[in-house]
C-alpha cells in the first residue's frame, strides 16, 4: 500500500483488528510517523518518536509508548500505512 493510500478509516480499522482503541495519543504518534515519513522518506525509529511526544508531554516515556503501541514501531507504521520499519524483522 502506498503511503498516499492511507485514510483515517483505514488506520481505525487496522487499529481495531489489532484491539486498539485510538486515543489523542495514538493519533499524535501516527500523525507525526507520517509527517516524518513523508519528510524523510524513512519510518522514525523508537527513539525519535518518544523525543517527539516528550516536547509534548515531558514525562512521556518509551514504556508509555509501549503501552499505547504494544507492537512497537512496525504496529505504529502499519496503522499509519507506512513501510515496515527497515530494522524490522
């Protein structure tokens, strides 16, 4: 799928299939992988996205993106209907 392909309902969808309930969150991590992408050309690895919500919220931590994400970067980029991060395996 490509990248322009992604839709709202599309990563609600993805979501659900993997029992995720998409709070504000969610959405800003999903918002700022596909701005990234679309910028980089390459999926923003853990690390990025957690100094990312920390301009957010300080106290954001890798565990708590563990917990929004269970599935880590490669869920976060298939529900933002990005690649398969390429450290994935």
């Amino acid at each position: 799928m490509e990248s322009d392909d992604w839709t709202r309902d599309l990563a609600i969808t993805r979501a659900t299939e993997e029992k995720l309930a998409l709070s504000n969150l969610h959405w800003e991590i999903i918002h700022f992988a596909r701005q990234f992408y679309a910028e980089y050309q390459y999926t923003p690895i853990q690390r990025l996205i957690v100094k990312h919500m920390q301009n957010q919220q300080p106290a954001f931590s890798s565990m708590d993106l563990q917990n929004l994400f269970p599935g880590g970067p490669k869920q976060i980029c298939w529900i933002s209907g990005l690649p398969k991060p390429k450290r994935c395996v």
